[in-house]
C-alpha cells in the first residue's frame, strides 16, 4: 500500500493502484463516511471536471441527491443542454427523460422479462457444459459471457454470428489496455449497431429492443436515429459490465465461503434475498456524476453551478446509519433498501434483467456444481475499472458432471 487510508480518504482515486480487490477500497469508505457527508476527489474521472469533484459516500445524501434532479442534474451541462450529441437517457433530466422512459420501460417490466427466463436457463447451462465433465474450469466465464449472450440475442436481437465480436468490442472498449485501444472498440461496436439498426429498418418487426427504439414517438415525433444508436450503445454499456462484475463477485464469494455456498444449495428459496445482497455489498457501481444546475445547500454543504458531485453508490450501500452489521454478507438479510440500482427517476431501467440473470447464474451453477471451490495452485483475478469492479478470473475445481446440452 502506497498511501494511507487517510491519505486515500481525502483524495479518492478509484484507479489508484492500491486498491487491488475491494477490501482496501470499502476501509477507505468507511474513513470517508466518518469524517464527513462529502469527500473530494482531485482525479477526474467521467463527467467530473478536471478541478475534480465532491464525492457523496453517506446513504442519506446519496438518496437525497438521487431525488433530487433539479439541484441535481444528470446532464454535465444543465446551463446549455444542446451542447450534447444525441439524447442519451442517462444524462437526461426530466420532462424529456420521463418520456423516455416511458417508451423504454414496457420492454423491461418483470413479466416480459420473466419470458426470457428459460432462454437464459439454456444459454447458462450451454456457458456450464464447456467445462463441467473436466472438474474444473473458471467461473468468471459464466459470469462474463452470460449477460452479454442475453443481451445481444434476446434484448437486442442482434445476428447470432455477431454476439461474440459484440462481446469482445464491448470489454475491449471498457477494459483495453490502452486509450487508443477502448476508442478504436467504442467505434467498433457504434458502426456494428448502427449497421445493424440500419439494416432493420427494411425488415419485418422482430419485438425486440431495436424495434421498440425504431418505433418509439416522443411527444408525436420519431427518435432520431443517431438517438436510437446513442440508446442502444448506453444500454450496452450499462448492462453487461454491471451485471458481470456481480455475478462474478457472488461465484468468487460462494467459492470462498462454502457455508454459505451449502446454504444457498440447501436452500434455494433465499435465493432473491441473497442477489439483493449481494448487489449491496458488491454492488459493481462505485461512482456516477451529477452536475449542480441550481445553488444548493445539502448537509451543512453549499454546492455552486456547475459544480460535479459523484454518487458513491457502493459507499452508501455499506453505511452502518442504514443496514446493521453493513461489512457482512447476509444472504437472507431483510429490510435491504440498497441504492446499488440507484434511486429516483434514473433507477436502473434494467434492474428486472439483471436480477433474473444473476438469479439463473447463481442457480443453475450451484444445481450443477454445488461442491465447487477454488482451484488449488489457481489464482483469483480482480480488475476494476473507473466505474464497475469484478473478478475476470475464478479458477474452481468441482465433482465431474454431465453435459446438459446436445
Ligand atoms: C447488477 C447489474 C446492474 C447494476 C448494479 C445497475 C446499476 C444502475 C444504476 C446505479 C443506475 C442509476 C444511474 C444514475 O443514477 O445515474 C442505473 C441506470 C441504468 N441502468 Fe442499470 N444496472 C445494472 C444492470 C442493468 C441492465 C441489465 C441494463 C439493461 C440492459 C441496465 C440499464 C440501465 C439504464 C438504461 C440506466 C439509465 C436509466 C435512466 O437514466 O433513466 N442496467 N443502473
């Protein structure tokens, strides 16, 4: 360790290099927490201005500025919205974004969602039967390929042959190793969606996401179709990683922890229960931006125009004020307001996905695997990016199983 928790604590820098997994990481929150409703961060990263930003890690700002959209506003530049390309729905305020959601939300409601569930069954067993007669394999693949599968296929209805360049453009453009790398990917995966989305427009309605934004009317009027590409590559970024870099903590958590891991196979019923928690306490998002539209005072604190304020939401979800004994995973725990789908009117448009994906994840690997463990020799990898954290390598041994799929 480089710097002391202190020293992490008053200038929060989520890439440093000491923060490796998230142990580290969640002490420095708790420092922050302590000493005041709002830490500073002097490294920019997402809309954060190059002066830095105030960072909310205590739940009760967190919730309050979630709510609160017209001190609090999404768009970076609230003084001249105009200034953005597209009208991406994340960066949004209402009334303009409330309509959008209003189009996009009948897509994600619980029962269609639910529809997806035995597709979603297959596709994480096919991910399984890769390596289950071998007694050993790596966990994170399921973790990593399964949402992307889902989305790509079912959400988005893209060519079965282009889910797999769909998948890898999507990690190298979050993941890559270099600037230069992660652009050459976003444009990658912009021009194969707008290929693709163009390519729709001659063809029979398939009742699938592409279809839902080249429908969509807004207060009579068309999306655009740079917006209907701009939505589409949001959904991508905002979907896959999070709900990977969950999932993927869960595997490495059971692994780690085979009480645990045995009740959840014994009892299968807390299932729910323990996705909730653990999206709490690993929740993949650490920090989203708000920009001050309007002077405001929150907590003692006078936030000015244009000044940027990261919501901590992974700080929030530890916050002892709200959730007893918050640095235990509890798999049944009750009560669990976390805010790691957000709150207000950005809450995660795709919460209902990501929790039947991560409830099948978990389901169909202890049905299968239910003594895995980790690899003896085999190491555990952690990586994080500015936004999401998660494991990319569970190496893990396991009684031999049979294939499922043909
Ligand atoms: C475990 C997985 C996930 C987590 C932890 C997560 C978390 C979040 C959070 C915290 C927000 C609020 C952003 C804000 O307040 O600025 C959000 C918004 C959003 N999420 Fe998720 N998300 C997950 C999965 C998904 C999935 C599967 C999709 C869709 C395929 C999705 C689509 C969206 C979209 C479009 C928004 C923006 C909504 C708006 O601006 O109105 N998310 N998500």
């Amino acid at each position: 360790m480089t710097r002391s928790l202190e020293e992490h604590a008053q200038n929060w820098d989520l890439r440093h290099e000491d923060f490796g997994d998230n142990d580290l990481l969640y002490d420095v929150y708790t420092v922050m927490r302590e000493k005041s409703p709002f830490a500073h961060t002097d490294a920019p990263f997402l809309f954060a201005k190059p002066e830095g930003a105030w960072v909310a890690t205590r739940y009760a700002e967190c919730y309050k500025i979630l709510q609160d959209w017209e001190h609090f506003s999404s768009n970076p530049t609230p003084e001249g919205a105009e200034k953005l390309t597209g009208d991406m729905l994340v960066t949004l305020d209402p009334p303009r974004q409330q309509k959008f959601r209003k189009v996009l939300n009948p897509y994600f409601s619980p029962a269609r969602m639910k529809a997806l569930r035995p597709q979603i069954a297959a596709e994480t067993d096919c991910l399984i039967d890769e390596f289950i007669e071998d007694g050993t394999g790596d966990l994170a693949q399921v973790a990593w390929r399964q949402p992307g599968i889902v989305f790509f296929k079912y959400v988005l209805g893209m060519p079965i042959d282009d889910v797999g360049l769909c998948i890898e453009l999507t990690d190298t453009a979050l993941n890559g190793d270099t600037e230069d790398a992660r652009m050459a990917a976003w444009g990658g995966m912009y021009q194969h969606l707008h290929d693709a989305i163009s390519a729709r427009t001659s063809q029979p309605p398939q009742d699938d996401m592409i279809d839902v934004l080249l429908s969509a009317e807004i207060d009579g009027e068309k999306l655009s179709f740079a917006d209907i590409v701009t939505n589409a590559m949001l959904l991508v970024q905002a979907g896959l990683e999070t709900t990977a870099s969950a999932m993927s903590f869960a595997f490495h958590y059971l692994a780690t922890h085979p009480e645990d891991r045995d009740r959840l196979v014994r009892e299968p019923d807390i299932l729910p229960r323990a996705v909730e928690e653990f999206i709490r306490f690993a929740g993949s998002i650490h920090g989203l931006p708000r920009t001050i539209a309007k002077e405001v005072e929150l907590s003692g604190h006078t936030f000015c125009p244009g000044d940027s304020v990261l919501v901590n939401f992974a700080s929030a979800n530890r916050d002892t004020a709200v959730f007893p004994d918050a640095d235990r995973c509890i798999l049944d725990r009750r009560d669990n307001r976390h805010l790691g789908f957000g709150a207000g009117v950005h809450r995660c448009l795709g919460s209902n996905l990501a929790r039947l994906e991560f409830h099948v994840g978990l389901e169909r690997v202890l049905a299968r695997l239910p003594d895995y463990t980790p690899a003896p020799g085999g190491e555990a990898v952690f990586h994080g990016n500015s936004v999401t954290r998660g494991y990319r390598q569970i190496p893990v041994v396991f009684t031999r199983g049979r294939r499922c799929a043909a």
